[in-house]
C-alpha cells in the first residue's frame, strides 16, 4: 500500500521501560502494514517468534586486534545505512540519543536525506548521562540532528530543554500498554501461594537501582503490615537487592516478603497485587505504574519526574514528597481498608489506561509523527480506545 512505510527501530534489546515500548511500538505499526526492521545488537526480547512485517538485522561488532574497545557504535551506524539502503528505509526511529541518536545521523550522512531520524528520549539519555559534560554535547548534537523528536513525559521535555539548552520542538508521546494484554487476570489460584484471603498485598518492581529507593518500598510494607495483614511481593533484581534483603531481616519482615525475581509476564504477576509502590527518587515516566493501572492496580509513589502525569492524586493512586514512607503507608492503609474506595480508584485506574495511554492513539501519533517529517499527509483514521 502506498501509504504503509518501512521503518528501522534501534534500541536496547534487553529488560528495561525503553526497550518494551520500542518492541511493542514495531509490533503494532507491523499489524498496521508497515514494514518494520528492527537494528540491535541482539534480539529485542519481546519480539519473540516470527510476525509478518517484522524483520530482525543483527549488528555484529568487528573485534579488530588494534582496537582497544571494540567499536560498537561505528559498527551500528554502518549497519543502520547498510539496512536503509537495502531495504528503503524512509525512517529510522531510535530510542535514547546516545548512542543510537548520533549512530542514526551518520548513517544518514552516509545514505543522504531522504531517510528522516526521530529520536525518542526516555529518561537516563537526560536525567543522568546529559549531566556528564563530557557526553552533553555529544547528545545536543543527537537531538539537534533529528528530524523529529519525542520524550516520554513533559517533565522530561522540561528537564531536555533545561539541562541542553534545546530549543527545537519536542513532541510529547506518552508511553503506553497494549490493552489486549494488560487487564485485570483471574489470579485467584496463584494469589492463594502468596497470601491468605484476609491478606493484602503490594508489591514492587524494578531494576533495584539506588534511584528506585526500594529500601523505602521495604519500610512502607513494614508500616502498612503493622496495621494489617499484609505480604509484599518484590520482582527484578539488581545492585540494591543484596541491601535490601539485610533491611528485611533487620525488621524481622523475611515470613512476610516474597522475592519473585525476573519475569517475563508481567501483566499476570502485577495482577495478584492490591498496590503497587513506586517510592522513585526519579522517573521519567514509569511505565510499571501504567502497567499496574491497565490491571487495575493503584499506584503509591513519590511525587517526583513524570509519575504525577501519569498517577492522578487522589483517584487512581496517592504521590507523597520523595522519602515520605510515613505518608505513603498512610496513603496505602486509607486504600487498603476502605473497600468502596478502593473499587473507585481500580476503575479509575482501568479508564486513565484505557483512554488516555491506549496502544492505538500513542501509535497514531508516532505514525503522524513519520509523515509529518517525510511531508507526506497521514492517512484519516478513526482511532477507538475503549
């Protein structure tokens, strides 16, 4: 079809918010028509087995004996022309601007500009390695170079403008989950391995870094099960877990705290929670509340980065200052024991996800987004969220 374009997408492949959306973006403008070619290092983990539209370019780093660090930047910026050239390409849309944002625009240096560059900023791109000012001017130059460029949140839009002196039109595109598989699940079975029927649970998921405070999770639950039977659930792993588990058995907490590791199912596991805490020293987004808010899951966090633009205060979750767990575990125990209440904000939850973070409108704006830099016009749809 005419109108259907042929996208390359380069990302990070592995766990994390940015990688997800990208995956789940190419999946769905794929089930659109358009061709999408996916340009990383190793499989995007959500890709999975074979679907129609969707092809997979592997880059392959030369280990050159005279290099020091093998060049993995060069050797992406070579396979994005390499891909563009061969398969037509009229966009590349990359995640984070260092470094697939200046790996794009050398690759458009070397294919012309006939093939277009958005960048979408995710959060860590700004809120941490844009304060390097060894790197700072580097990423100015990624973002300045873009033909389009998006960010998750306003609050990063604000912080991009701030931190980089950017003055260039940054488009505001939410992230967003695919309401076919965020949904409130049956979990009545699996709940019973966890937690008895007069027990609440909450839960945390994360990379364990500093920047999510999960010792903070840890003194919530210790408040909130103080007051009533509770158990909390903790999925992911990382740097802060080795901490955290020493703050539980200090608090004599370890019968009442289950560690879930990875998972995969995300929308399954967040299902069996009553709420999920988020206490983040910093989020751009916080794609793991919209997540919860799809199944109906309420949100207790801190009032910081974009949470507020995702979280409503007060009716579909509670924000308190950063390191407020008192407040928080207020705010969890108003919910937890007011079942009306409760039902209020987790259909609340299920409408915010549903209308304002639908799959099918933030793909439709990432799709206006091509044209508009290709100077073609969007094809009229009608896009129903319900």
């Amino acid at each position: 079809m005419a109108d259907r374009l042929k996208i390359g997408i380069t990302c990070y492949p592995s766990l994390g918010g940015s990688g997800v959306v990208a995956t789940e973006l190419g999946k769905l403008l794929a089930e659109k028509g358009h061709q999408v070619h996916f340009i990383t290092h190793s499989m995007p983990f959500r890709l999975g087995k074979f679907q129609k539209n969707i092809y997979y370019h592997e880059v392959e780093v030369n280990d050159y004996y005279v290099f020091r660090y093998p060049p993995y930047d060069l050797s992406l910026a070579s396979k994005m022309a390499q891909v563009a050239k061969m398969q037509q390409l009229d966009i590349l849309h990359v995640h984070y601007a260092v470094p697939h944002a200046i790996c794009a625009f050398l690759a458009k240096q070397m294919i012309g500009d006939q093939l277009k560059v958005v960048t979408t900023l995710h959060g860590t791109d700004i809120t941490v390695l844009a304060q390097d000012e060894s790197l700072s001017d580097i990423i100015r130059l990624g973002i300045n170079q873009s033909d389009a460029v998006t960010a998750v949140s306003e609050d990063l839009i604000r912080e991009t403008r701030s931190l980089l002196a950017i003055d260039k039109p940054i488009d505001l595109t939410y992230n967003f989950v695919d309401k076919r598989v965020y949904y409130p699940r049956d979990v009545t079975g699996m709940r019973h391995d966890f937690a008895s029927s007069n027990e609440k649970i909450l839960m945390h998921i994360s990379n364990f870094r500093p920047v999510k405070r999960v010792s903070d999770v840890v003194e919530v639950f210790a408040k909130v099960s103080a007051a009533m039977p509770a158990k909390l659930l903790l999925v992911g792993e990382g740097p802060d877990l080795p901490k955290v588990q020493c703050k539980i058995r200090e608090l004599g907490l370890e019968d009442r705290v289950h560690f879930l590791g990875k998972q995969d199912d995300v929308a399954q596991v967040i299902s069996l929670a009553d709420i999920l805490l988020l206490p983040s020293e910093k989020e751009s987004f916080g794609l793991v509340a919209l997540e919860a808010m799809a199944c109906g899951v309420p949100t207790v966090g801190s009032n910081a980065g974009g949470i507020p633009e995702l979280v409503t205060h007060g009716e579909t979750g509670f924000l308190a200052p950063i390191g407020d767990t008192e407040l928080m575990a207020q705010y969890c125990i108003t919910m937890l024991s007011n079942e009306a209440l409760y039902k209020r904000f987790s259909q609340a939850c299920l409408d915010r996800s549903r209308f304002r973070f639908c799959n099918d409108l933030i793909t439709q704006e990432y799709e206006n987004i091509y044209y508009r830099v290709l100077g073609k016009e969007a094809p009229a749809e009608r896009v129903l969220c319900e």
